[in-house]
C-alpha cells in the first residue's frame, strides 16, 4: 500500500516538474520572440542591413519558429495545468512532442545561424558551434531525462544527434 502511494507521489512530482519547465520555456520564448520581433523592427527602421547582411528569409523564419516553439510550451503547460499533476491522465504524445519541440530549438537555431548568417559574414561557422545554444541541447536532454523514461530520454538524445 505505502509502496504504490510513494509511486503515486513520484509520478505527481514528475508531472509538476514538467509543467514547470514547461512554464518556464513559455516564458522564455515568449520574450526572446518579443525581443527578437522588436530587434527585427527597430533594425528594419534604422539600417539597411535586412536583404543586405541579414537575409529576408532568416527574418521570416525565425519569429516563426520562435512563434511555434511558444505555442508548443503554452499549449503544453494549459494541458498539464488541466490535467492537475495526474500521472494516468497525460498523453504520451504530447511528451513527446514538448520534448522534440524543447530539443530540436538549439539545434535548429544554431542550423539557420551556420546556415543563414555565415553567408553574410556576420558569424563564422566556429563561432555558430562555439555558441552557448550547444550548452542549451545538452542541458534540454538532462531536463528531459528527469521525467525518468529511458524511451524518452533516448529519443531526446536521438533528436539532439540528427
């Protein structure tokens, strides 16, 4: 009995602790897109660096991805808020899913930074893999690995590979 009711309250901990992380990310890319949509702005105005040194499509793609990233987590934290910390009552999908979307972010960045921007000159491919966001994929594969899935954990680190 005291055995499944520890289990019961382990899993609880595991599913408040990725509704945390899930809020957190929210937040955190919610700002970086604000910032990054005001920086967007404010050199568009100032500069003629968009189509010159900046490419038109990097400053498309980016706030989309940023947009979708912060959906994800939004969507992602309501879920597990609706849920109320109950271990049976999450999809293994949207795991998954928080999980793609949380690892493949760095690696998707640093991809369209080495693959955008040092064709303009502004990064040189070692300054885009010397980055901290390769610090971001690592510490985005230990979060994952704290809901305690090896089947998660796993394909964390398979994502992070590709």
């Amino acid at each position: 009995m005291s055995n499944s009711k520890d289990l019961s309250q382990i899993g609880a901990a595991l599913v408040a602790n990725f509704k945390l992380k899930a809020g957190i990310l929210s937040i955190l890319f919610g700002v970086v897109l604000v910032f990054q949509i005001i920086a967007i702005i404010i050199v568009s105005s100032k500069t003629d660096w968009i189509g010159s040194k900046i490419p038109l499509k990097m400053v498309i793609i980016a706030p989309a991805l940023l947009s979708f990233f912060f959906l994800a987590e939004t969507i992602t934290y309501r879920y597990l808020k609706k849920t109320g910390c109950k271990v049976e009552g999450i999809s293994k999908r949207l795991i998954y899913l928080a999980t793609f979307a949380e690892v493949s972010f760095p690696n998707l960045v640093m991809f369209l930074a080495g693959n955008f921007l040092s064709s303009a000159q502004l990064f040189t491919p070692m300054q885009v893999v010397s980055s901290p966001l390769l610090i971001v994929v690592f510490i985005m594969i230990v979060l994952s690995s704290l809901l305690l899935d090896k089947k998660l954990s796993f394909f964390a680190g398979c994502i992070a590979g590709a």
